[in-house]
C-alpha cells in the first residue's frame, strides 16, 4: 500500500481520536454549543472559500436547504450533543457510546420505509453490540460492578449518536454537491447557525466571557479547527477516492480506542476493567458489521462527516 495511503489512514485514526479530549477540554470553560458553533462557522467558511476558489460549482438553493438539514441532525444533533455530554461524561467512555453509530446506521436503515433489511450477520452484530453498550452502562445486577456516572450525560450522547445517524442515512438520498469537501463546508456553515441559536437559547450567551476562556480550552478549540476539521476531513477526503472503502471505515472503530489512551494518559479519565470489557464487545461487534456486509459500509458516494472531529 502507498505510504500517502498510510499516512492520510493513520492521521484520521489519530486526529478524529484526539478530538474527542480536545472537545473535553474545550468545554472546560468554552460552553458547548458556543464551542461548536465557532469551530464549525469557521472551519466551514475555510472550506466553502477553498472549493469555490478551486471552481467548484455555486450550490443550489436546493442543495443549500438539504445541506441545512443534514448539518443541523450532523452537527447540532449529533456533535453539539457530544459537547454538551463531555461535559459530565469522560471523553473515552463518550467515544464508546458514538462508537455505536454503525450499529444506529443499521438499524435506522432496516427500519425506515425502502430500507435494506438487515443480515442475520447484522442482526447478530446489533445484539452484541448493545450488549456491549449494556455492559457499559447498565446497573450492577448485569455486571456485578458498580460504577458512577451522570446517566443524564449518558443518555444525551446516545441520543447524539441516533441523530448522527439518523441524519448521515438521511444525506444518502440528498441533493447535494459532487464535491466531499464542498458538501462538508456547507453543513459546517448551516450547523453553526443551529448551534449559535440553540446557544442562545440555553442561555450560554449570558454565561460565557472570553476572559474566562482558559489556555486548555483556546488550544483545544483552536486545534478542533485546524487540525481536528481541517486536516482531518482533507484526509479522509483523499482517502475516499484513493483507498479501498472497507479500509477507510476502520476509522470507526480505531477512534475510540485511540479515544480512551488519550483521556487515560492526558485527562486522568480512569479505564475500569469493565470500559475495557465494553470496549472490546462494542468494537468487535462494529467490526464484524463491517465486515458481514456491504451494507453496513460506507460508500464513495456518501459524504460522511464524522461525528466527533
């Protein structure tokens, strides 16, 4: 395999891993739906001026309004609730429950009207897998081991993983541009604005000053940006049309691995032999979804943008 190949592969296992802690200390004293809001309305400004610059055609009004839904369910949904969960959840017990996503995919897309039945393969893979999820954060009777956590933070970032995926099924039968980075920029866009008014709603505005932002939170907002959006999605953009599908797809189930080192080593988050039990269970199951059927995967016509970067 091409070194470029390896390089662009190991950069999403890496970078969409990390910014799961990056997220963690940003929300430390950037308020979530702010946070996001800033990260997305620039990193998708940087975007759409860089495809439009390199003549990628002006999108629709039509492709702008699916552009609006899909980033709205992507980035509100789904990544602003992330934020807002890593609040008072660890980033890799986060990682692990948006590392259901596959298992959501298949089982929104067997349920839906004209959807693709699911395998027996599938099928057994969504039983292992939320068994996995149950083993995670079920009560003791199931497990034998207590534990403690915010089950309200538990059960929004579930819910983020739903609307991720919910929305990325919903993409697959949208008017939207040719170009991966173009479509990702305009979702980042129409995403911000949902976050800024839910912002505003919750009102974070009225409890958030800039000299309050702490060196942690800037560094980690300012790395979601660059390296976290920016470099990520150029990469995994390129690997879309240079390397096998059921290669790039790996990313979902290297992230939260590479997720849990990270706030294990950087943030003190404490790995309990039952986030390890889980860990494998969840993962193997993600993993043998993949592998059982093609239509689990992603495919190269599907703009994909991943929940936590």
């Amino acid at each position: 395999m091409k070194s470029k190949t390896w390089l662009a592969l190991l950069s999403i296992y890496i970078i969409w891993g990390s910014t799961y802690l990056a997220i963690l200390f940003t929300v430390e004293t950037i308020p979530p739906f702010i946070s996001a809001g800033i990260r997305f309305l620039i990193s998708g400004a940087i975007l759409f001026v860089w495809r439009r610059l390199a003549r990628d055609p002006m999108p629709t009004r039509i492709q702008w309004r699916s552009a609006a839904i899909v980033g709205t369910l992507l980035l509100l949904g789904g990544n602003g609730l992330l934020a807002w969960s890593e609040q008072y959840i660890p980033s890799g017990f986060a990682a692990l429950l948006i590392g259901t996503v596959p298992l959501w995919l298949v089982l929104i897309e067997a349920l839906r009207p004209g959807g693709t039945i699911a395998s027996w393969q599938a099928i057994l893979g969504l039983a292992i897998g939320f068994t996995g999820v149950l083993v995670l954060v079920g009560p003791a009777e199931f497990t034998g081991k207590t534990h403690q956590f915010n089950m309200m933070g538990v059960l929004v970032c579930l819910i983020a993983a739903f609307i991720w995926s919910f929305g990325s099924i919903y993409s697959r039968s949208s008017d939207l541009p040719k170009s991966a980075l173009m479509t990702t920029g305009m979702e980042m866009l129409a995403g911000s604005i949902g976050l800024f008014i839910v912002a505003t709603l919750t009102g974070e505005w009225k409890q958030f000053s800039i000299f309050d932002i702490s060196q942690k939170s800037l560094y980690g907002l300012i790395y979601l940006i660059t390296i976290g959006s920016l470099v990520g999605f150029v990469s995994y953009a390129w690997l879309l049309k240079n390397a096998p599908v059921p290669l790039v797809a790996t990313y979902a189930y290297v992230n939260p691995l590479v997720a849990i080192l990270l706030g294990t080593l950087f943030a003190d988050e404490l790995l309990t032999p039952r986030m390890v039990i889980a860990a494998i269970i969840i993962v193997g199951s993600v993993v043998f979804i993949n592998t059982s059927g093609k239509d689990s995967k992603i495919s190269e016509n599907e703009t994909v943008v991943a929940i936590a970067e």
